[in-house]
C-alpha cells in the first residue's frame, strides 16, 4: 500500500526547515552538532548537505559544528565514539546519501510542522504564523526520537546510523535534553497572551509522551500487557504530541476554544491510527520506507498492538507466539519469519489493520465537527489519509 505525500507536507518542509536550522544554532556547541546530524542538517563531518550529500563540499553550519569527539557526559556514555554501524545501502560512512541515492540523508517526514501550519490556518491565519509553534513541536518529537533510539537499542533511522551510535550515548541525551528545553523557549518568547498556553499545551504532550514512554519500557518486563494498556501507551506516546500538533498552531494564534479541542480531537484519532499504521511497519514494513531492518520490533520483542493483539488472542497461534518470543536466546531469521506469520495466524495484523480504519473514521467525524475553511479541513483529511496509507 502507497501514499502520496500531501502537498502540506511540502510547504511545512520550506517553511519549517529553515527556521528549524536557525534555531539549532542556538544549542550549545557540544550538543549542536549531534542534533544537527540526527535532524538531517549536517553529516558526522558537521557539513551540510548538498544535493543529498555530506562531506568537505558541503557548507559548515558553524565553526562548533566539527565532527564528533569523545563524549564527556558522565557515566552516560562510553569515553569514545562507538564504531559507527553498516549504513544502509545507498548511503556513505557517514549517513550521507551517496550520488544517486533515492533519498535524502536524514530527510524526515515533516508531518507533525505541517499539522501546526494547518492549525493556524484552521484559525484563519496565514501559515507563516504558525511557524514557531511548528518548530516546537519538531523539537519536542526528535527529543522524543533521540532518546527512544537509545532506550530501544536501534541503530539506524532515517536510513543513517543514529545519532548515539555516532556521538555516545551521553551525547545523545543531552541532545534530545536541549532541543526539548528550547522547544518552550522559543513559544515562551512570543509575548501573546496565547503564547502561555500554547507552552501549556506542549508541556501537557511532553508529560503523556514521556509516561507512554515508561510504559513502554515497563511492558518489556512483562508478559501480562493487556490491548488495552497497549492502545493507553499509544495514546500517550504517540496521539497526545500528534493531538498537540494539531491544535498547538491555532491556539498560539488565539482561535476561539471550540476550534482548538476539535482539532485536538482529531489529532488524537489519527496519532492512533498513526501508531497502529507504525506498528505494522515494524514487522513487515520495507527497509526502503521505514529506514529500519525488516521485523525490527519483532527481533527487540516489542509489546507492539499487533502483538500484544496476537498474543491476548487466545489461539493455539497465541500460545506458539508467547513460547517463541519467550525464549531466552537471540531470534533467528527463521523464528522471526514464523513469529511474524503467527502474529498474522492469530490475527493481530487483522486487527491492527481494522482498528486504524476506526480510528481515521473518528478523525474524519472530528475534522466534520470542527468550523475552519474547508481547504483546510481538506488537508487535514489528507494528511490523515497518507499517515495510514504507508507502505508495509
């Protein structure tokens, strides 16, 4: 299954990523650098990239913006920089796109900055004023990228080593630490009235996302996890900042309340199916989409929803699944094909697939209900759309 992607997607991308390189500039030089790499703005060198490359030929963003040195964080990471991983086919050593690849290095989706410049225009402004709230919100999402990637031991995203990988653990968090911390600066500066709250609502998605994260974690312990208690982690890790990302842009620019919680209401819905979309990924979404290895959640035992789904199911398929994931040695290739067969056996894909298209349906009633220009609510619709209709 394809999508194209929206044209929001686009306008997000040239009116964000420039105010996003901007406000980079503002961390300090040890942890620039490392977010500049895990944001696609620069290679392990600190060059930018050109044409989809990374090297001496690209520009430096700033003289701090040198390579990587041995991370001095301590006790949160090794004293010098890890091997650096096999990057994916098409790319250098150092995460850059070779000449020819298909992608770019680094290149993210821009999804959550385009629901932002939606939300100001759902209020009747013009896009551009949305912009810092949209830059937040990025912030606040690669925060939340930079430290899964090392919770979850993951080695490779946006088709390029991960930032850990490269820089050290310790680096890393402080990263992801300083972009969350200038996400509310940047909200906070803007003297509007509105501006409070804005930061308010951001700072709400950032406590839901960390407390999905926990659960998250806290689920790998377990062999108990109910659907129900994956659907509530969901919903806080991955729906509350896409519920914010929805409704962040019109309420900095003061749209009346019955706006912002409409939008809210629908960003909620499609962080949902969003998440259930990105849990199907994990086990048999392509390397070439999803920028990981194929069946990653399955070789770390995730308590992803079409597993959790699988496993609550109470089949013989259900019990085969549980022994084979509880085993106490690594999976194989082989355990991971059957593992993924017997979550589809047990209907955990059926599943996952169904109750994505309930959770759009409740976006789409959402975006119904919600009075905005109805280009914008089309778009809205779209973006919904492309977010459950990626590749697996």
């Amino acid at each position: 299954m394809t999508a194209v992607m929206p044209v929001g997607v686009a306008t997000a991308r040239d009116l964000v990523g420039p105010a996003m390189a901007t406000a980079i500039t503002r961390l300090s030089p040890e942890v620039r650098p490392v977010a500049a790499y895990h944001l696609g703005l620069a290679g392990v060198n600190g060059h930018a990239p050109v044409n989809g490359r990374t090297g001496s030929e690209g520009k430096a963003i700033t003289s701090a913006s040198a390579g990587p040195t041995a991370p001095r964080s301590a006790g949160l990471g090794p004293t010098t920089p890890p091997k650096v991983p096999k990057p994916a086919d098409g790319h250098a050593a150092d995460g850059s796109a070779r000449p020819g690849a298909t992608k770019p290095a680094g290149s993210g989706k821009a999804l959550r900055p385009a629901l932002a410049l939606l939300s100001a225009r759902a209020a009747e402004a013009p896009p551009e004023r949305g912009v810092p709230a949209a830059v937040a919100v990025e912030l606040v999402h690669n925060f939340s990228l930079l430290h899964d990637d090392i919770m979850d031991g993951d080695q490779e995203r946006r088709h390029r080593p991960t930032a850990w990988t490269v820089y050290g653990i310790g680096a890393a968090i402080l990263a992801g630490d300083a972009m969350l911390a200038l996400a509310q600066n940047i909200l906070l500066e803007d003297k509007a009235p509105q501006s409070l709250w804005a930061a308010r609502c951001l700072s709400v998605a950032v406590q839901r996302l960390i407390a999905g994260q926990g659960a998250d974690l806290a689920f790998e312990r377990r062999d108990d996890v109910t659907l129900a208690e994956c659907q509530e982690m969901a919903g806080d890790k991955t729906a509350a900042l896409m519920a914010c990302a929805c409704s962040i842009g019109a309420i900095h620019v003061g749209a009346p309340p019955a706006v912002a919680m409409g939008l809210a209401g629908f960003g909620a819905h499609a962080g949902q199916a969003f998440q259930l979309t990105d849990d199907l990924l994990g086990i048999w979404g392509s390397p070439a989409v999803t920028g990981k290895p194929v069946r990653s959640d399955l070789r770390a035992r995730k308590k992803s929803l079409p597993v959790v789904a699988a496993l609550t199911a109470g089949t013989a398929a259900s019990a085969e699944l549980a022994a084979l994931l509880g085993q106490p040695d690594p999976l194989s290739e082989d355990d991971l094909v059957r593992a993924a067969g017997l979550v589809e056996e047990a209907g955990g894909k059926d599943w996952t697939e169904n109750e994505a298209a309930a959770q759009l349906a409740s976006a789409h009633r959402c975006l119904a209900e919600t009075p905005m220009p109805d280009d914008v609510r089309a778009e809205f619709a779209g973006i919904a759309e492309f977010i459950t209709a990626r590749q697996w």
